[in-house]
C-alpha cells in the first residue's frame, strides 16, 4: 500500500467458488487508486472465469504446469500490496479502510485485524474451528517471539516491501519470514485492529487439514533453523498421546462421543504438525552433517 491506496494480491488455485465470494465481498471496498489482482497457481478450474467476471485483475504464474508455493503467488518485487487468501472473507465493509487507518501513521510497515475461522458441519471444519489458527492471541504478544500475521490478512508498506526484496519463495512460513525480517532491519512497526473483520473458510476434509498442518510444521522448522533471521519460533515439546487424552478426557461433562472424536482428531492433527516439523529438522541436520564433512 501506498499513502492511501491498496493493490490486494489474492493467490489462488482451484478454488473458484470460494474465489468468487471472497471478490464479492472485496470488490465494494475498492477505493480510487486500488487494485485486485486473483493470481493464478496452475487452476484447471474456473478460477480465471470468475476473476474476470468479478472484474479483478488476473494473472497466471508464467511458465507453470504443476502448482508451487503459495509465496511464489506473492509479489516479489517493490510493489505496495495487502495480501488476501482466496478462503478469506471479509465480514464488514470496513476491513480495508481498517488497513488504510493503520497505514495513516508514517512508521507503520505492517497491518493485520483479527480473523475468526468459521465452524462447519464436517470434522475438519471443527477441528479446524476449536485451534482457530489465524487468531491474533498465537500470532501477538508471544514471549521470545516477535509479533507476525498470516498473509490471509496482511498489510505491507511499499517501502518496507521494496527494501526486503517481497516475499521469498516458501512452500509455508513465507509470511513470519517477511515479518521479522521487516522488524529485524527496523523498517517500521506492525498496527493491529483488534476487531474480527474476516473469517476464514477452512479445509473440509481431514486429509486437507493435515496437509495444512504437516506445512506449517516444517515451515516452523525451516524458520528455526534459517540464518535469515535472528528470532526462533518457539520450541516444541510433544506429550504422548495418552497423556494428552488423559488430560483432556479427565474434566467432567467430556467424556460423549463427539467430544471424543473431535478430540482425537484435534490430537491427530497437532501429531501432524509435530511430524513436519521433525522431519524438516532432520533433513535441515542432515544437510548441515553434510557440509561440514565436506569441509574436512
């Protein structure tokens, strides 16, 4: 974003029909100056359709036959951009004028609000519903962390955006990584509204859910152990499952069969994470063991 107006990146793939209420609920926002732009990752659906029905602009990745990371979606040049994620919907008509207000002070590099992901009649939408993984309370104020938003609702300055290069290409953690870089050459401070101006849509099926989990693991472990930036995410530590069910089954009044499945999937998703995390460490350790017996 630049002095008042906002060029919003939406990365996509096949998600048209989410796509289309995320741009319907946008579209009306748009002030003079503003842009949207539905970047497109290998769709073979109809998501550039209704990019150009919703009249945003649409730009296929070039020279793309099989989908990449969600970063590589992302500018990576000295644009002004708020980033949208196609399963994020607006609730109110204020978000992006809640971003625009954040921006009003010149030492403001980044902005986010609130978001709440939405509940659902499947499994996955409940687990995914009880975590609440773009809630600002597991994003702000973490001890030993400095503060990061998601790109599902992300402001970025130009200036702060030119002077990082954008966004590197991550398959996940593109978003913490630009965030504390930001912060780490003092390019300017992150402004949070608090309210929930947007909902997240989330995975329907568990198989989905895992695989956003199992990338947010290793993504986790790559920003533990990159150079890129001085912070660390904070560490891990694992119960076993039984003591984990013998914690959550051992309160009164939970012990019925929905509560105990959805717990148990809550604890397989969680096991997930934890998987992609270790396994991106271990190759992240075998690499450096390589190096340094090449260096001998």
């Amino acid at each position: 974003m630049t002095d008042k107006s906002i060029e919003i990146i939406i990365p996509a793939r096949n998600m048209g029909g989410e796509l289309a209420k995320a741009l319907d609920t946008l579209a009306p926002q748009l002030a003079g100056g503003d842009t949207m732009t539905v970047v497109d990752d290998a769709s073979t659906d109809d998501t550039a359709r209704v990019a150009e029905d919703s009249g945003a602009g649409y730009s296929p990745l070039a020279e793309v036959a099989a989908p990449t990371s969600p970063a590589r979606s992302l500018p990576t040049g000295p644009r002004p951009t708020s980033c949208c994620h196609r399963r994020a919907l607006p609730r109110t008509p204020w978000l992006l004028d809640a971003h625009r207000a954040l921006h009003a002070k010149t030492d403001t590099a980044l902005s986010c609000t609130d978001v709440r992901t939405q509940g659902g009649p499947t499994l996955a939408a409940r687990v995914a519903a009880a975590q609440q993984p773009f809630s600002l309370a597991g994003r702000v104020g973490v001890p030993g962390r400095p503060d990061f938003y998601p790109t599902a609702n992300l402001g970025i300055s130009k200036q702060a955006f030119s002077a990082v290069g954008g966004f590197r290409e991550m398959r996940s953690g593109a978003d913490a990584d630009i965030f504390w870089r930001i912060q780490n050459q003092s390019l300017g401070r992150m402004a949070i509204d608090t309210r929930t101006l947007m909902e997240w849509e989330p995975r329907a099926t568990m198989r989905d859910l895992a695989s956003q989990w199992r990338r947010y693991g290793a993504s986790t472990a790559y920003l533990s152990g990159s150079t890129a930036t001085s912070h660390r995410p904070p560490s891990v530590t694992p119960l076993t499952l039984t003591e984990k069910l013998r914690r959550r089954f051992s309160r009164a009044g939970r012990t019925n069969d929905a509560t105990i499945t959805d717990s148990v999937a809550r604890l397989a998703i969680t096991a997930v994470y934890q998987y992609g995390l270790r396994v991106r460490s271990a190759r992240q350790q075998g690499l450096h063991l390589t190096r340094a017996v090449r260096a001998r």
